[in-house]
C-alpha cells in the first residue's frame, strides 16, 4: 500500500479542518490548555477513520461513480480499509480516554458511534446531511468535554449548520442540481458567517468570518451560474477547506483571536493540498 493510496483513503488534506472544532469548543467552554491538544489529534483520528469507513462502506458505488479510488481501483483492499478504519477509531478512542478522561472518551465514543452510523446507514438516507452535521456538532463538544458543554453549544450549532450547507451540496457531486440547493446553501453561509463575525468580537472575528464566507460563497455562486457536477465538487471542496476560517471566528470570538488567526491559516494550507489529493 503506498502512502498516496492512503492519503486518498482518508482524504488526508481534509484534516486539517478538524483541529479547530476542538479548539473552537475548548475556547467556548474556557478549557483551552494542554489537553486540547490531544484531544484535536483525537478527533483527527476518528475523523480518518469515518473517511476509510465510508470508501469501505461505498465501494461498490464507487465502482460505478468513482473507479478511481482506492477501493474500486484495486489500490487497497476493502479489507484492509475496513481494518484501518477501525484501527484509526480505536486510536481515536485511546487518545481522547487518555488526554480528557471518563467524560472526553464519552463524547468520543457518541462521536465515533455517530460516524459509523453516517457511513453504513444514514449516508444515502434523507437523514445524511443531519447525520453528518451531528457529527461535526459533536466534535466541537469534544473539544469542550473537559469543561461546561453548555457553553459550546451555539459555535456546535455554526459548525454543524455550516456542515449541513456542505453535505447537501455534496450529494450533488455526480449528478449536479438545480438552481435552489445553492441558494439555500448560500443562505446558510450568510447565516452562520453573520454569527461568527459577533456583535462585540472586535474586527477579526468579522474578517475571519467575511473570509470564510467569500471563500465558500464564490464557490456555491459558480453552482448557482451553472449547476453542473464539475462546480458542485469544487464547491464542496472549498466548503471543506473553507471551514477553518470559520472556527478561527468563533475562537476569535470567544477571546482568543490569536488562536482564531493561527486556526484561520489551515484554510489557505488545506486548499493548497486539495489540489494534489481530493478532500471530498
């Protein structure tokens, strides 16, 4: 198995939208400290693992929509992604026990129990972008397991709205839309780039946030101008790679807008690695 194999398996560049939920939910509930650290290289695990579970659990769509991955390809086995899906779960499980404790491994384990379900059941569901959008709701509260989970609930919210935008759009990926899912993606990404920005923040949360929506809104424009497959992908990749420019808003927000801009800078780093390796 080579590393690029791999790297595709688990949409590698993906990643590095991860990390800000936990420090967007640790920031909110006034835990950030050390243990957020492990707690981010959990969720980056769990969220491997949801991504190698999902190829497993589509290979033989895939065989038909996307040969060229993995699995359909013949790159690695379905056996072998199932075992590094549950490899990386275990790992992920390990890591969030060992650097928050009883209560972090709970949200985790409700966090790897949602993304098992997404993967092999709500997926190709009506329920796929809620499902989907529980998931990223939950790794804010990951990062926010070792303080008052109450207090992270609204940048939860944002992150699992913004969630929803994306997933919606990406069950367009093959077959492109019409006119109004990115209207109303679009709508949504105004809505949770307005909250991000704040009343009372200061102005980075506002130009983070107003980054953040530029960068998804240009996409989801294109698709609104021609709502083909080739746009709605790109839209889908850039709502990914868009994503830590929000999370840098709401720990910018919360009183930590140098760790908001330190978060913020994944986004430009994630899209460059889009272009070698797919996120979506």
């Amino acid at each position: 198995m080579k590393l690029r194999d791999l790297a595709q398996l688990v949409r590698a560049p993906a990643a590095l939208s991860v990390p800000g939920d936990a420090v967007a939910g640790a920031t909110a509930a006034g835990t950030l400290d050390a243990r957020t650290a492990g707690i981010a290289a959990a969720s980056v695990c769990l969220y491997w693992g949801g991504m190698a579970a999902n190829d497993w659990a589509d290979r033989e769509l895939d065989a038909v929509e996307r040969p060229e991955r993995p699995i359909p390809s013949g790159r690695i086995s379905p056996e072998a992604a199932l075992a590094i899906a549950g490899g990386l779960t275990v790992a992920g499980l390990a890591l969030a026990a060992a650097s928050g404790g009883k209560r972090t491994l709970a949200t985790a384990g409700l966090l790897a129990g949602a993304v098992w379900a997404y993967d092999v059941k709500w997926k190709n569901s009506p329920a796929g972008p809620a499902g989907m959008a529980l998931c990223r709701g939950l790794d804010v509260l990951l990062g926010a397991s070792t303080g008052d989970l109450r207090k992270a609930a609204r940048p939860a919210l944002a992150v699992a709205a913004h969630t929803y935008a994306v997933t919606a759009l990406s069950r367009r990926e093959v077959s492109g839309t019409d006119r109004v899912l990115p209207a109303l993606t679009m709508t949504a990404t105004a809505a949770v780039a307005t909250h991000a920005a704040g009343r009372s923040g200061g102005w980075l949360p506002a130009v983070l946030a107003g980054w953040y929506a530029t960068r998804f809104g240009k996409a989801q424009r294109e698709v609104l101008r021609h709502p083909d497959a080739g746009r709605v992908r790109a839209a889908v990749g850039a709502g990914i790679t868009s994503l830590p420019a929000l999370q840098g808003a709401l720990i910018a927000r919360h009183g930590k807008p140098l760790v908001g801009a330190a978060i913020a800078t994944a986004a430009p780093a994630a899209a460059k690695l889009a272009r070698k390796v797919s996120p979506t």
